[in-house]
C-alpha cells in the first residue's frame, strides 16, 4: 500500500481528532476573535493552503459584517506595498502543513514587523518556522502527510477553517454539519471507492472540477490532486462561469466533476445538460439520493449538513479517484516527478 492511500484512508481518524480539539479551544478562540478591534480578515496560503486560503475566505466573508482575503504567500511578497490596505487592520490566518515554506514565513515576519497585526497559525508541526510571530497557535500534528502530495492535511485544514467561522459568528448548525462530515467520513468513503474505482478504469486524460461558494478553494484543492498525483491536468471553475470559455476544451475524455448546490435547480439541470452534449465522463455531487441527471456516478452528501461542510467528502472522493487513476496509469504517487512537500527561497 502507498502512504497516500494510508493517509487517505485513514483521515476520518484525524478528522474526528480535529473536530474534538477544537471544540475543546472554543471559549480561547473566541477569546481571541473578541479582542480584534476590526471583522476583517486576510488568509495566506501556499499551494495546496492558498486554495483553502480562497475557501476560508469565502466562509468569513459570508459572515455579518466581515471583511475577508485570501493572498498567496509569493504574490505577497513581490506586492507587500500593493497589498498594504488589505492587510491593515486586519487578523492574519496563515495555513501550512510544515510551517516552514519560505513564503508564508517571510511574508507573516513582515507583517508582523510593519504592521503589527494579530496573526493566528493553522499546521501540521509544532515549533515551526511561522510560530514565532503567531499569536494564536493552532497545531494538528496528527494530520501531517509524510506524503508529497497533500491529502489528509488538506481535509483537516478545510475542516479547521470551518470550525474556525462557525466559532467566530456563533453559527452553530454549521459546527454540527461540521461534525456530522468527520463522523461519517470512513462510512461516505468506503461506501463510494468500487464507483469510484469503476471511474477511474474510464478512457479520460484530464479532469474539470465545478463548485461554487465556499468549496470554491477546495475544489481547486481537487483538481490540484489530479495534476499531482494522477500526472493528469487538472482544472476548477465556478459551475456557471464554465459555459464562458473553458468548456470548449470539454471532450470524450474529459472527466467533469459537477456539485449542484440545493436550489436553482433549472439553472444547474441545464448546466447538466450542456455537459453531457459534450460527451465526457460526468459525476454529480448533491443531496439527492437518486442519480437523477443521468449521470456516469453520483454521489450522495445528504446527511453531511450545511452545503460549506460538503467540501469534507468532495475532496476526499477526488483524492481516492486521482489514487485510483494513478495506479491504473502505473505511476508512483508518492512522489511526482519534481515535487517537494515544501519550497525553501
């Protein structure tokens, strides 16, 4: 067995660990949060942590009265001057699996020197290289992937940015969807790897995946796990917006991953069926339990909650079909080829 189906198959451990611990900081992160004189927030990421950099992004600025931004460690630190009103006033949330990435670090010393601001860490390894200029240290060290490609930890840094919004607007149906997603992760997984597994045996080459709101970032996570560890192209749009352009590209080969929110159900029908003209494989993503658009699979979320806790079993479904992929194309994916777990300026 690789490490990657390792962490892949066993993350509903971690998730259920994470989702206990921070229930258990609860009262310190809100804490925290209450003595922010400003509702505005700047996520900085890297890679695979700027994509769910987009999604905590999403999450916040759906909150009353709050201001959210999601910038990537490398285009701060060419454009620190240019970002300089975006990050005043503002609480940083940096996302890292090592801490270590030159980036993040470089860019949060930064800030931390010039402005000041309260900076809170999410990552998978304790002492690392951004917490001395954290305030508020979040450290999952259970959910480090050994692996190159990110797996285990970007579901679990999905879920802390979850838990992370519900805390702060005192949401609590969304701590329950929450909670509802790390309980059933092992059940939704076992149950879909044969269909999952029947799709991957399909004649694609490359992957499109659609999703719009907050499972914007980790859809983009998604089709990042394509192109890392099938070797396959790997692409996200917003459902809609792929009408505008991309969709030109969609052929017999391509594989398309639709999630159709609950509501706007003609919208997204029609959608459905500008994808099947183009004769591709087609899985669905709903809460209907019933294959209704007649497409190649489709999985069921309902029982996982709020549509933001979906992002939970889509990545991890995606994560098992780019495994299964790799291993009919018969490459390693341990390790792709010129890929490190973290970069080092």
């Amino acid at each position: 067995m690789y490490l990657t189906e390792q962490e892949i198959m066993t993350q509903h451990i971690a998730l259920e660990k994470t989702y206990a611990y921070l229930s258990g900081m609860q009262e310190k992160i809100r804490g925290f949060f209450s003595t922010a004189k400003h509702r505005k927030f700047v996520f900085l990421g890297s890679g695979s942590s700027y994509m769910l950099a987009k999604s905590g992004q999403r999450m916040f600025a759906a909150c009353p009265d709050t201001a959210a931004a999601a910038i990537s460690g490398g285009d701060y630190l060419i454009n620190s001057v240019y970002y300089g009103e975006t990050i005043k006033d503002s609480i940083i949330i940096t996302l890292s699996r090592s801490g270590q990435t030159s980036e993040i670090v470089r860019a949060v010393k930064y800030i931390k020197e010039h402005y000041g601001n309260p900076v809170i860490s999410i990552s998978m390894k304790d002492n690392n290289d951004i917490m001395p200029y954290s305030d508020f240290n979040l450290t999952l060290d259970w959910c480090y992937d050994k692996s190159v490609c990110q797996t285990r930890t970007v579901t679990n840094l999905y879920l802390s940015l979850l838990m992370l919004a519900a805390i702060y607007s005192g949401d609590d149906d969304l701590e329950v969807s929450g909670r509802a997603a790390a309980e059933q992760n092992q059940a939704f997984r076992e149950a879909y790897r044969p269909a999952l597994k029947s799709i991957a045996e399909k004649n694609w080459d490359n992957a499109v995946i659609l999703a719009d709101g907050a499972l914007n970032g980790i859809a983009e996570e998604g089709a990042l796990a394509f192109t890392e560890i099938s070797m396959l192209p790997g692409r996200q749009f917003n459902l809609l917006d792929y009408r505008h352009g991309p969709i030109v590209l969609s052929d017999e080969k391509t594989l398309t991953i639709a999630v159709l929110n609950p509501g706007a159900e003609r919208l997204q029908s029609a959608m459905v069926e500008d994808l099947k003209s183009h004769h591709g494989i087609l899985i669905t993503v709903s809460a209907e339990t019933e294959n209704q658009y007649g497409a190649d699979a489709h999985i069921c979320v309902d029982g996982t909650g709020r549509f933001e806790a979906w992002g939970i079993p889509l990545i991890g479904m995606i994560q098992m079909l780019a495994y299964e992929k790799s291993l009919l194309l018969g490459r390693n994916p341990d390790a792709p080829a010129g890929l490190d777990a973290f970069i080092t300026l």
